[in-house]
C-alpha cells in the first residue's frame, strides 16, 4: 500500500495521470522507462505517494516535461 504523506506540508500535488495519457502512456509502461512498479505510478496520481527528486525528475525526463509541469506544491 502507498504510504501517506504525514502533514499537509509533505503533500506534492500533480498532474502525472492527465499528462501521462496525453502522451500516450500507460502505468505499466511508465513504470518501466522510470524503472519502478506501476502500481508506484497509481499512487502517486492519487496523491497517496509523493515521488523522491530522482523519481519526480525520472518521470519528467520519460514525458519529457518540466519537473514543475508535473508536480507542485500547491493544488494543480
């Protein structure tokens, strides 16, 4: 199960599903490019894992965005 952020202040919010599939990917194949499990990509959409810097900047560099395109601390 993913593991919850323990404040509000941990809370990294994002854009990761709308992007994905925008750009024609799904969480499996996601998962692969940034060599995690899928089920990793599911709950970060959800807001229930918030990525390391290396995972956030993995993810931006396979849908080739910006980190700050993806991810935020304030509600997107």
């Amino acid at each position: 199960m993913g593991r919850k952020p323990k404040s509000d202040e941990e809370l990294v919010f994002n854009r990761l599903e709308a992007i994905r599939t925008k750009a024609g990917f799904t969480r499996q194949q996601l998962a692969d490019a940034v060599d995690v499990h899928y089920q990793t990509i599911g709950y970060i959409e959800r807001n229930e894992y918030s990525p390391s810097l290396v995972l956030a900047l993995r993810i931006a560099k396979a849908l080739n965005k910006k980190v700050e395109q993806i991810f935020s601390l304030e509600e997107i």
